[in-house]
C-alpha cells in the first residue's frame, strides 16, 4: 500500500500546486485585503486550525523558520475572518484547475476522481495528525472540481503530518529537511534552494555544519552514504504513513482512481500548475 501512497501522491500534488503556482488564489485572497502573498497563504492554509497562535502554526507547519509564522500570524486575520480566508482559498484553487483542465473539468472521469479521493481523504483516522484533522472540519465542496482540490489537499496535509512524524523520529529538523530535499534534488550547494536560500548566510552555514558533524553531508554539501540511507528512510515512511487513507478503496477502486487521475494530472504537469 505503500507504493500505491506514493503513486497518488504523484498524481495527486500537480492538483494542489495551482494554490501555490497559479494567480487565481492569491488574487482571491489579495482581495480580501491580505497585502502580500504570504499573509494570504499563512492565514489561509493555517485558518482550519482556528485562531491559534504563531508559535502553534510554526509546530504545525514545521519547516518554516523562527519567526516565519509570527509576521503573519495573528495579524492576518485580524481583519479578515479565518473562514473567509478558507473560502477564497477554495475557490481561487478551484477556479485555477478549471481554466487548466479546460475540456477535462467537466468528464465523468474527473466527477470519478473526485468521489474516490474524497472517500479516501474523509476516511483515515485524525489522531496525531494536526493539519489533516484542521481540514476534516472544513465542509466539502459539492462542486466536483472543488471537491477534487479540497480532498486532494487534505490528503496532501495528511501525508505532511506523517512526513513531520518520521522527520522528528530522524531528528531532523525543519531547515535541515530543506537542505536534504535540495541535495536530493540535485541543488547544489543546497544553501541555494529557494525555500532557504533567503535565511541569514550564518543560520544556514550551522545547519549544514551540524548535518556534516553528523555524517550525513560531506564537505562538498552532498549526501554521504549515511545521509543517502537516512533520506531514503524517511521518504519510506513518509509513503508508509500516508497509506492509511487509501485502504478505504477496494483495488478496483484504487486503479480506477489512477486511470481517472493520470489525464488530469498530466495536464496539470504540462503547465507547471499555474
């Protein structure tokens, strides 16, 4: 089941992305009167949580760093209600797979899709799973596009959840699993990858430093073979525990819901998600 996690999270992540990657979400939220682009994506992303403070969003969403969550968090909404923020959200991302897919937003397949990932998604337990069980108190959307969003993200928040779990069984923290998916990637030096490369040159030179006493990073910023063995075990995991959903599909559903998925998703792909 675990390899089956980690195929639908493949297919699945292009559906996410356009709340990142396309203008229709942050132009919702920027008309809201969120002033920046984080302001929106820290308050929306964070509002199923309610109002809690920055240093919860900052455990919650894990890889920011110090200070990250608190020059949004509470302020965000103190003008804007979470709920509003959640709705914009919705339906920017929404109104982005419908402009990408085009022709593919009104199949029977995508309706398929979007019953069969929502069955998975409103179906694993919540224990131990913060972000995951902050979007089960969402509504879903009955417009199936809508739905196949929101149920692809809460599967997304849900795999995220379990990814933190076996990063703080590995001790690594945050930054540092941002230096590891950069040498993984190929970036090097990693230091240079976009979601870190903006941190202070020092914060990032002790990170990688505690990663090279540990054996993990070489003097050249690239894995050693303890570093290679330990990313491959937490990504490992990370498909082990985000297993869990999927089990409340029979097979046939399961390879229904990759052949209804593949096409859009590789639409999706073919635009960068934006």
């Amino acid at each position: 089941m675990s390899r089956t996690a980690r195929r639908l999270h493949e297919l699945l992540e292009p559906i996410c992305l356009v709340t990142f990657f396309a203008d229709e979400c942050n132009e919702e939220l920027a008309a809201l009167g969120h002033r920046t682009y984080w302001d929106g994506y820290f308050a929306s992303r964070a509002a199923p949580l309610g109002r809690v403070r920055a240093e919860v969003v900052h455990a919650a969403f894990y890889n920011f760093a110090d200070g990250e969550a608190a020059r949004h968090i509470p302020s965000a909404w103190e003008t804007i209600p979470p709920e509003a923020s959640v709705a914009a959200r919705e339906r920017g991302s929404a109104a982005s797979l419908r402009r990408i897919l085009g022709d593919l937003a009104d199949t029977p397949g995508l309706v398929r899709a979007a019953d069969l990932t929502t069955k998975a998604a409103t179906s694993a337990p919540t224990e131990g799973r913060v972000m995951y069980a902050g979007m089960r108190t969402v509504e879903v959307p009955s417009d199936p596009v809508a739905r196949l969003w929101h149920s692809a993200t809460m599967l997304r928040e849900h795999r995220g959840d379990g990814h933190i779990a076996a990063l703080v069984g590995a001790r690594v923290g945050g930054t540092e699993a941002h230096v590891l998916s950069a040498i993984a990637m190929g970036i090097h030096p990693p230091e240079s990858f976009g979601r870190i490369h903006h941190l202070p040159k020092k914060r990032l030179a002790e990170v990688v430093e505690g990663l090279r006493k540990r054996g993990i990073v070489d003097a050249d910023g690239r894995f050693t073979d303890a570093g290679r063995e330990l990313q491959e075990r937490i990504e490992t995991l990370t498909d082990e525990l985000a297993a869990a959903p999927y089990e409340a599909l029979t097979p046939a559903e399961l390879d229904e819901l990759v052949a209804e998925l593949e096409p859009i998703s590789a639409r999706l792909v073919e635009t960068g998600s934006q």
